[in-house]
C-alpha cells in the first residue's frame, strides 16, 4: 500500500475568538436573533383553580410538549367537540406558549361547556402565577383571568321553575 497524495500539511490556522473580560473565550450561548421574543425558560411547575357554572378544574401546568391529560383521558377524548378544544387552549394562544407545557386536569361537576370553561379560567390562572410580568397583560387584555359569575338561579316555592309560573286561569 502506498500514500501517494495523502500528505499532511500542517497549516496554522487564523484564531478569530475573543478572550472575554473573565479569560473565557468561547460560549455555549449563542446570541438570540433580533426577531426571537424575549421569554424567559421556564422550567418550574405551575397550577390554578378554575370554576364556572357547577364545574371545578384543578389544573397542573408542567413543562414538556404540549400534552394534555383531563381525568386521565386525552383533550380530544375528554372533548371531543372543537369548539371546547379551542376554548380551552385559548389561554396559551394568547400568550404564544403553544407546546411548551404538558396540562394535568382533574375536574368534577357540571356539563361538558361549564367543565371547559372552568377548564380554561384553570390554565389560565396557572399561566399568570407561572410568569406575572410576561402572561398576565395579554390574558387580562383578552378576558381570561375573569371568572364567569353567573350560576343558575334556584326554583323559588310555588313556581314551576326559578321564574316560570303555572299558567294563569281566570274561572
């Protein structure tokens, strides 16, 4: 076997870092592009409480891909319907966090759209307590953070409903 053509020329190489104020001259940090927002990595848990109607959601927001788990079941089996869905992940729209937290919800009572609701009033509180200064403009902005008072009234005695009365008859 002969090496014709495989010489090794030792060429010095033009050193082009900078030594830094610390005697570090390299980084494992590049510098963020001009058009990247500024969010800090978030990597601490969050949770919050969210109710409407008769419905209570406790919901635990942990860093990962954007998985959610309601009651041990998947979003889209939990809702099956799109406009709960949307419903739902609109908190994380509005703040632009799209598939950065894993969602863990348990949550009792109500019908499917009272259970949404509370859902996303849940992640949205959990949002806020995860980064005040970043979250909570956008979400206060789109109404997130406020909760839907209004519950259904109670049947009153001698009336056939809350304000339905039997109906009048003359003789």
């Amino acid at each position: 076997m002969s090496d014709q053509g495989t010489t090794t020329e030792t060429a010095e190489a033009d050193e082009t870092f900078q030594v830094n104020e610390e005697g570090v001259a390299y980084s494992s940090e590049s510098a963020p592009s001009a058009d990247a927002p500024e969010r800090v990595a978030t990597i601490a848990p969050s949770g919050g409480t969210g109710r409407r109607k008769e419905a209570v959601a406790r919901v635990r927001l942990v860093p990962g891909t954007g998985q959610w788990t309601v009651n041990g079941r998947a979003l889209d089996s939990y809702f099956p319907n799109k406009l709960h869905q949307q419903v739902v992940s609109e908190p994380f729209v509005t703040t632009q966090l799209e598939g950065r937290f894993d969602v863990i919800a348990r949550i009792h009572g109500g019908g499917i759209t009272g259970q949404a609701g509370a859902l996303r009033l849940g992640v949205a509180r959990a949002l806020n307590a995860l980064d005040e200064d970043a979250n909570r403009a956008a979400l206060k902005k789109a109404g997130l953070l406020t909760r839907d008072a209004r519950v259904i009234e109670r049947k009153k005695a001698g009336l056939k409903k809350a304000r339905k009365a039997s109906q009048f008859s003359k003789r």
